[in-house]
C-alpha cells in the first residue's frame, strides 16, 4: 500500500472527511458519471491506503464520506 503525504483524513461528528491537495486533484481528474473512472477512484482510494485510515476510524457500512467535494456512502 503506498501511503500519500499532504491527505487528511478525519471524523467529524458521524461524517468521515478526506481533504487535502490530493483529494481535490483526484476528485477534479474522475468522471463521476462514468462507470470506470468511479472505479479507479475506489481503487486509488483503496492502494493509497485512504480506506484503511478511514475504517481505522470506524468506518462502516451506510456512513458518509466526503472526499474533497464528492459524497457518498461508503459500503464494503
């Protein structure tokens, strides 16, 4: 897993936030209406180690995330 530096990920009251230069390059660069790029979204999210910092936090099922300006909810 290849951790990224300038990303901060944070709970605030029952929403998990991802904020940063980072997260705002990456949400800027997906077509949210595209099938394929909301994949590698997931997977950057995932090989980046985003997601374990936000389960790590107690991320589950039906929770929201937000990503920068981009939310949703978060399922395994």
């Amino acid at each position: 897993m290849e951790k990224i530096e300038d990303v901060e990920v944070v709970k605030d009251g029952d929403i998990y936030l991802v904020r940063g230069e980072w997260a705002r390059k990456l949400v800027g660069s997906i077509n949210m209406s595209s099938y394929e790029s909301l994949q590698y979204f997931q997977r950057t999210l995932i090989k980046k180690g985003v997601m374990k910092q936000l389960e790590d936090l107690g991320l589950k099922d039906g929770d929201t995330v937000i990503v920068h300006d981009f939310e949703f909810d978060y399922v395994k």
